[in-house]
C-alpha cells in the first residue's frame, strides 16, 4: 500500500512548521534518504528526506503552506506495482474563493489541522498568496509583491519569480496610514521565551570596563603574519576570553533545571546572531579548548549556515552561556535578557576611545564596557564578579588567550 510521508518534528520542541518547496513532483522516482522538500521552523529551513523509494504519487500539502501540524500527512510514495489509483485518501483543497479568504482571516487552521496558505493584500483589496520564502527575498531586496505575477499554485508567488524582479523605488503603501506584518515562528518563539525569561528570572547586572588597546594591537600583527590563516575580528578574542573566564570560575558555567543546577566541565559558547526575522544563538562547543583561528572559522561558517536557514538544531540547542555583542552597531551599553535554561549572558558594547586616569594621567584610551546579565537563583554578586574579574584580565592581556 502508499506509504505515507508525514510532516516531521525536526527538533524536540518543534510541533508545526512551513512546507517552503517541494524539490519532487509527482509522477518522480525517489531513492531513501534522498531530500524531497524543505521545511522552515522557527530557527532554520531544513531539509526533507525520504526514508523509503518508490514514486511520489501525491502531494498532499503544496508547497508554500504554512503551519503544518508536526504528523500531518504531506504525501504519498507509491511502492512498486502501485498506481496513484490506490490512493484513496482524502485530499484537503485550499481553494482562492471569497470565502476562502474571509475565512483564512479568522480560522488559522482547518479542520484537519492544516493551514491555509499565507496570504498578503494589494491595494485594490485581492489577496497576495506568496510562500515564505518568497516574502522574505521580497522583503531583503524591497520588492514589491503587489506587482509580482505568481506562477506556482493557484498563483502563489514562489521563488523563482523574484529572480529577475526589480526593487521598487519607493514603498507602496494602502489607503490606511499602517500596514499589518505577520509575525514569523522565530519571532513568536522568541516572543515566548523571552516573556518568560523576563518574568520568571531574577534578573540582575554586574558592569565592567575593558581596556582594548593592547588586544587591537594584537590583532592587527596576528592579522598581518603572511601564515594567518583567518582575519580575526574582536569578538573572536571576546569569545576565547569568556571560554578561559568560565573554566576560572566554573560556578557561573551552569544552566538552571528547577530542583538542580548543571555545572559543565566545558564551556559551550552562544554567540548571538542576527537574521532576517529574528535571531539565533549558534553554538561553540568547547570554546576553551579552541584556539582564535579555529574559534573565528567556526563562528564565520555557523553565522553563515544561520543567515543562509541552514543551521541543523543541534548547532543551537544547548550551550552553557551566551554572548551578545552589539558592539559592531556602534551601541556602547545595553543589558541583554538571560536565555534559560542559562543562567547567565554578557552584553557586549562598542570599543570607542575614552578619557581614563592611568597612573595619573589622564589620557585617551580604547574601551569597551560589558554588562554580565545574571540569574539570582542560580548565581551571586561574588561569583559574577569572579568571572568578570576574569574575563576582563583575559581580554587586557591578550597574548594570555593563545593555546600553549
């Protein structure tokens, strides 16, 4: 009999997401463990396989379907002998009538838990049906959709459309002086978790004041040898330094679990990563047993896969403490929210030049000040500052941040 292919649950905590493109079509051949479509959750889009070969004899979900229930039926293989006749299931329609649309705006989901396709509005009041993916090339390049003729299905505006679509000049806007942006699952999760974050922790914040002359310096030669294996930015040093902080003072490498705290006995970095819609915290695992090089390499291939929606949920899953440096955006001071179950995240600002009494002195000097945002269930004032104490000798004295 047809063996069914069902949405799958791509992370633990995944219970729907968006059927981005279908990469077979019915009536094709395909082997087991060959990618047949792309699915985007929260965090990344991801990538479909086939667990058994056969013939793609249904779609049951086209593509550019958001919200599908993790377990819903997406297709159907037909094994050998089998014709698409001995599919007998029922296929849900989603149709583009007026009732259709009206009822999209009030019922997410249908009766068999399936999503009707997104939709937008042109300014004549018809609906714009685009997959995600489309929206969001649409939204990096400025484009229009309004002014897009769909070719997937029932018209909806895919990919390969905005190809060689030109931005627009100016917005376009409706008659009303506002326009409604659906909120995407990565910002509703991040909604969700940061809410509870702020609710829920005891949150408090320890600040210090980093001398960053030397480490510039540093940089610039380790840069500058004709062997250098990578260009290595600042926060390559900040993330090495927090690694070696934490094995100093292993009390604030913990994550909080209700009745217990998880102590690590090594020191998985979060680095914070923006992307379009939303952010990510991608994993350096074992960041204190890797040197600058390697630490910058892995850093530039996961923020990469990130931006790119290819991040696998193992790359961001976990992680003992987390670094969010808004330095490079020119902000000098911001105190970030505790991501839990961690217990702790630094806030990293500009490095700028600054009048500072040394040795009496006054003279300028390059600083970058750090907030320590910190969970006091888990951890108190003398341990935060332990681990600043630390993390600040680390980064003023760079060479101490090389692998022996």
């Amino acid at each position: 009999m047809p063996i069914q292919v069902l949405m799958p649950a791509l992370s633990p905590t995944m219970t729907e997401g968006n059927l981005v493109k279908w990469l077979k079509n019915e009536g094709d051949k395909i082997k087991a463990g060959e990618v047949i479509a792309e699915i985007e959750t929260d965090k990344a889009t991801m990538e479909v396989e086939a667990v058994d070969e056969g013939v793609l004899g249904k779609i049951v979900i086209p593509a550019g379907t958001d919200a599908v229930k993790v377990n819903s039926l997406i297709a159907m293989i037909l094994e050998d002998g089998e014709d698409a006749s001995s599919i007998t299931i029922e296929i849900p329609v989603i149709a583009r009538t007026d009732s259709t649309r009206q009822s999209s705006e009030t019922n997410h989901d249908d009766t068999n838990g399936i999503a009707k396709p997104s939709s937008m509005a042109r300014n004549d009041g018809e609906r714009i049906f685009a997959s995600p993916l489309a929206k969001r090339i649409a939204a990096q390049k400025g484009i229009n959709l309004s002014q897009i003729q769909g070719s997937g299905p029932r018209g909806r505006i895919v990919k390969n459309d905005l190809e060689n679509a030109k931005s627009s000049p100016t917005r376009t806007y409706s008659d009303s002086a506002f326009e409604d942006i659906k909120i995407n699952g990565m910002r509703k999760t991040i909604a969700k978790r940061l809410t509870e974050a702020k609710q829920t922790i005891p949150h408090f914040y320890l600040t210090i004041d980093c001398e960053i002359d030397e480490l510039l310096s540093f940089r610039t030669k380790l840069n500058a040898m004709p062997n250098a294996k990578v260009k290595l930015s600042v926060n390559d040093f900040i993330v090495r330094a927090t690694a070696l902080a934490l094995m100093d003072e292993p009390d604030a490498n913990v994550t909080f679990h209700g009745d217990y705290v998880r102590r690590y006995n090594q020191a998985d970095v979060c680095v914070a990563v923006a992307i379009d819609g939303g952010l990510v915290t991608p994993i350096v695992k074992a960041a204190n047993l890797k040197s600058l090089s390697e630490i910058s390499l892995e850093v530039k291939d996961l923020a990469e896969k990130a931006r790119a929606g290819k991040l696998p949920p193992e790359a961001y899953q976990g992680g003992s403490f987390t670094i969010s440096n808004l330095g490079m955006y020119g902000i000098k001071h911001f105190d970030a929210i505790i991501n839990p179950p961690q217990a702790c995240i630094l806030a990293v600002g500009a490095g700028e030049q600054r009048p500072i009494v040394k040795n009496g002195n006054l003279i300028a000097a390059n600083m970058m000040t750090c907030t320590l945002s910190i969970d006091h269930r888990v951890l108190d004032g003398a341990v935060g500052s332990g681990f600043l104490k630390a993390f600040k000798g680390y980064i003023e004295n760079p060479l101490s941040l090389l692998v022996l």
